[in-house]
C-alpha cells in the first residue's frame, strides 16, 4: 500500500493558503464546506508550472493550445475510466459553471422546463434561476443503502416545454455512484422526451469500489449524440484555481449548436490552466491513488464515528466523493444544522437548506483532509451534540 505520509499536511500550513476554504471563516473555525481537498498537488503539477515561471512564459495563449487539455482529458478517460472521447468535440473553458450556464443558454429558452435531482450541488439551482428557466424538480428518495432515483417522478415531472436534463453523476451531495441499468434508465426516458441531457461528472475520480463511475456518454451512441458531458481537474487533482474545464458533445449538431454562442463571453484558459491540467492529467494518478486510499479510511471513520457519537445525526456512508450528507433532522434543531454546527461546534459545514427547499436539516461535511484535522472537526461536533 503506497504511503499516505506525503499527503498530511498541518492545520498552519492550510492556514497559510491564499483559498477561500481556509480564508473565509475567522481562526477558531475549521472548515469542511467547500469542496477543496487539504492535499498537496501532483509534484508532476508543481514541476509543470514551475516550468512555466522558469521561461517566463507569461504571454497570450495560442488559440490552438487548448488542444493539449483536450488531448490530455481523453487520455485520462480512456486509461483511468475506460471510455475514449473525441479531442475535437471538446470545447475548453473556464470552470464547470460557466460551461453549464452556456449550455443551459444555448440548449433551451427562457420559460423551458430543466430538470434537476435534488438535494444538488448548489450551482445546479442557481443555474436554472438564473437564466429565467423553469426548475423541474426530481427528488432523489433515500433507500436502505442509498439514495435512488425517481423514475416515475422523472416522467411526471417532464412536459412539452422541458427542454434539459441536468444530471450530477457521482451525485453531490449524496454521495451516490448511478449504475448501469439506472443510468440506462434515464438515458430512455431522455430519448422518449427528446431531452438534452447536460453530464457534471467533476467527481467521477472519486468511487469507491465494489461502486462504479459509468460516463453517461458511454451508455451507446443514440443517447451520446444527445450529451454533453462536463469535467475537470478542479476536484480529481485539487487544483480548482487553474480554472480549466472541458465540455465534451456527443454529436457533431450538438456541438455545431453550441459554436452559434459568441465564445468571447467564456474567455481562454492561460497558459498555467493548459500546462497545469495537462500534466495532471497525464501524470497525476499515482497521486490521486494515494488520495482515494486515505479519502476511504476518512470515509469509513466518519460512518463509524456518526453512528456512535453523534445523536440525532444519520448519513448513508457515500459510494463516491469525499462528502457526508449528514441528516440532522433527529437533533430537532429550530434552524439550520450548519449554522448549529457554526455556532456550537466552530465547525464551519455546507448548509443543507443550500441543496434544495428542504433539506435545511441536513449539512454536507468535507471529508478530504487529514486523519488528525478529521479527528478534531468530529470531536467538536459530537461536543456539540451531547451539549
């Protein structure tokens, strides 16, 4: 078993950093909210940038230069996921938002229904409210062993004017890694209803086996033709401030479609996102081995340690990511279970109520960190709990 050791780094040294995980909150608090990891980069990642300072190649980029993450990405998906995209379907952008707000822009018009599975990444909703679209919503259903999707929900939900499918696979917060026949599933009901159906599938680095991450786009060509499918190194490498993403269409008219969009308004990558992403996804598995070692011991310990010690909390250990969806609602909190969390345990949690309309009750802890930083960010909240 490769060695974690390299991966532990201190409270002062995360401190230290520049990101809004560490920053936002004042000293006392330790953060488990957003999804950055408490890892080190890839040394592969450091040593390609480095590269980059060293020639002082600080200039515009090429507009061909892209090219490279795209060719670096279906590499990635081929070794690690077994599915093989085309580079010149891919178009290159800033972050998943922007690429999902473009998408939604392009893909359908103010008033048209786009479904979402709640409880979501926040972005999801902000998406559709933003850009004056309907939200159809579809509730994932909490089972014995995890989270299931709705099917009959899904075909009552859809009418004339539902013209998108935004589909989180792995789901967050959730934790849920779809399978085959699930997603087959969706992939009928889209064809049947003439659906486009837009794939985040940022947390695809992150399944723990016996679960399996299965691309959306992979399930056969006709349901291809109708996908795109959206990633990035921002959370399988931690490097979300590169501010490289990809947007892969399954057909040639879905992406001639998109090419009508004035791309000026989505920027380029710099220099640094198109080295940077390269080499992590080029190089970057080792390290994202280690990573998935130690993101399943801190998997399994927050399992143990809600079941045992936190009263009135439950949560269905995740097949996926590196978040807990943790269901307050047996504390009989008056308000927010974050915000109790916040006040009486310093412990700074994603607010559920964020999610969805109703799930205030729950909140979503970041589990990417250290044994020690883990150990003390459960410690206070079982305090807290036990009052």
């Amino acid at each position: 078993m490769p060695s974690q050791s390299d991966l532990l780094l201190t409270e002062g040294q995360l401190r230290a950093r520049h990101g809004v995980k560490w920053s936002h909150y004042r000293g006392d608090v330790i953060p488990a909210w957003i999804a950055d990891m408490d890892f080190p980069v890839a040394p592969e990642i450091r040593a390609a940038l480095r590269a980059v300072i060293d020639a002082d190649d600080f200039g515009y980029t090429p507009l061909a230069f892209s090219e490279r993450a795209a060719k670096a990405f279906c590499g990635w998906m081929t070794m690690r996921h077994g599915w093989t995209p085309e580079p010149e379907r891919i178009f290159v952008g800033s972050t998943m938002m922007q690429l999902m707000h473009a998408m939604v822009m392009m893909f359908s018009e103010p008033g048209d229904g786009v479904i979402v599975q709640t409880p979501i990444y926040p972005g999801f909703l902000s998406v559709v409210a933003q850009n004056n679209r309907r939200l159809d919503e579809n509730p994932l259903r909490r089972g014995n062993a995890h989270y299931e999707l709705d099917l009959d929900g899904l075909r009552k939900v859809i009418d004339r004017r539902t013209r998108l499918l935004l589909l989180c696979n792995p789901h967050n917060p959730t934790g849920r890694a779809f399978g085959v026949q699930e997603l087959r599933a969706i992939a009928d009901i889209a064809l049947a209803h003439d659906l486009i159906v837009v794939a985040d599938e940022v947390q695809m680095d992150f399944v723990y086996p016996p679960a399996r991450y299965t691309p959306f786009a992979s399930l056969g060509g006709e349901i291809a033709a109708r996908t795109i499918t959206l990633s990035s190194t921002s959370k399988g490498l931690n490097v979300a401030g590169l501010r490289l993403a990809v947007a892969h269409f399954g057909s040639a008219e879905l992406q001639a479609r998109f090419k009508q969009i004035n791309t000026h308004i989505l920027g380029t990558p710099s220099i640094f996102s198109v080295i940077g992403s390269e080499a992590a996804w080029k190089f970057g598995g080792s390290t994202l081995d280690k990573i998935l070692l130690q993101l399943d011991a801190n998997r399994h310990r927050v399992s143990e340690f809600v079941q045992n010690e936190l009263p009135g909390v439950s949560h269905i250990s995740p097949e996926a990511t590196y978040f807990a969806w943790l269901d307050c609602s047996g504390m009989n909190l008056p308000g927010s279970a974050a915000k109790f969390f916040l006040d009486k345990a310093k412990v700074a949690l994603s607010p559920g109520g964020d999610f969805s309309s109703y799930t205030n009750n729950f909140a979503r802890l970041n589990f990417a960190t250290s044994p020690e930083i883990l150990e003390e960010i459960l410690s206070r909240m079982s305090r807290a709990v036990k009052g």
